[in-house]
C-alpha cells in the first residue's frame, strides 16, 4: 500500500481511503461538540494513548474522552478545516495519519472564532474490541499546537472590553 496524500476539504477523493474516512467522521464528531453521546470506542482503542502539547500523556479511551469533554466545554463551536493530509502504511497493518489543520474555536458567548493551526499524527490500528468506526480506532495521537493563542486572545479581548467600558464612562461623564 503506497502512501496517500491529500489537501483541502473532505471530498470523493480524500474518502477513497479508509483512513481518511475514519479521520473524517471523528473531526465530524468533534466540530459536532457532542462527545458525551458517544462512546469513546467509536474512535479510541481502550489502551489508546494520547499525547498533548503539553507534554502530558493521557491513556485508555475513556479517560481521553473525558478529557476531551472537559477541555472543548468552553467552546459554542469548533470547525477543524483541513491544510494537508498524509496516510502512510506501516509493514505492521497500522497507519499513520500526519493532518496539518486549522482549528476555529469560538468561545461560549463569542461572535469571532479564533483560529489555530494544529498539527496531528494519528495512529490507526484495526479495532480493538468493541466499537470503531471504518474498522479501526485510534491507538495513539499526538496534537501539537501553541495553546496560549487562545489565552493571548482572551487577555486582548478583557483589554478591549475595558478600554469601551472605560471610554463609556468618559462619555457619560463628559
């Protein structure tokens, strides 16, 4: 099996492979933000491990799902918008999948997304037990990307808040 490379949105092209269509529906299934409707064996494997940006490692399919729910609970919305993808076979079945995304988060009570390039590597494996999706489930993923964008856009946006609060009370007291 030779590698497949694939850029922009999902389309004919990019389903003609397995891996990108289990790629696909779980990216679909965070967007969708609900996570706690769904089984974490719909995506990861029970001993799957989860590297973070952080450098924190996260294991079992449960305890990554939860996880994930606590962390996307401050968003409204979450639109993940393809840069690149690559899927390469490895001799032992399984498949490493390197996505280059951009991320649009909006905060709960926000009417701009903030937008954050991430970087996954994502290895898929058959399933292990029960349920997966295409036949597989993720074993292991790692995410980087520079979480302080969404610190640093909160910090700016408090300042802009209060430099308008401020400039109302000016007004009023003019």
């Amino acid at each position: 099996m030779a590698t497949f490379s694939h850029r922009g949105p999902w389309d004919a092209r990019s389903r003609q492979s397995r891996a990108l269509r289990f790629i696909e529906a779980y990216t679909s299934t965070v967007d969708s933000l609900e996570l706690p409707t769904i089984p974490s064996s719909k995506f990861y494997a029970p001993l799957a491990i989860f590297h973070d940006t952080k450098g924190d490692v996260h294991i079992s399919g449960p305890h990554i799902w939860d996880w994930l729910i606590r962390i996307l609970s401050p968003f409204q919305s979450i639109r993940q918008e393809i840069v690149q993808m690559r899927v390469v076979p490895e001799t032992d079945g399984k498949e490493i999948v390197y996505g280059e995304m951009l991320t649009h988060f909006r905060l709960k009570g926000d009417s701009e997304d903030i937008v954050v390039p991430r970087f996954f590597v994502w290895t898929l494996a058959d399933r292990d037990g029960e349920g997966g999706t295409e036949g597989l489930q993720i074993h292991q993923l790692s995410l980087f990307w520079d979480t302080g964008i969404i610190g640093r856009y909160v910090t700016e946006k408090k300042r802009r808040e209060e430099r308008t609060r401020v400039r109302e009370i000016d007004v009023m007291q003019s």
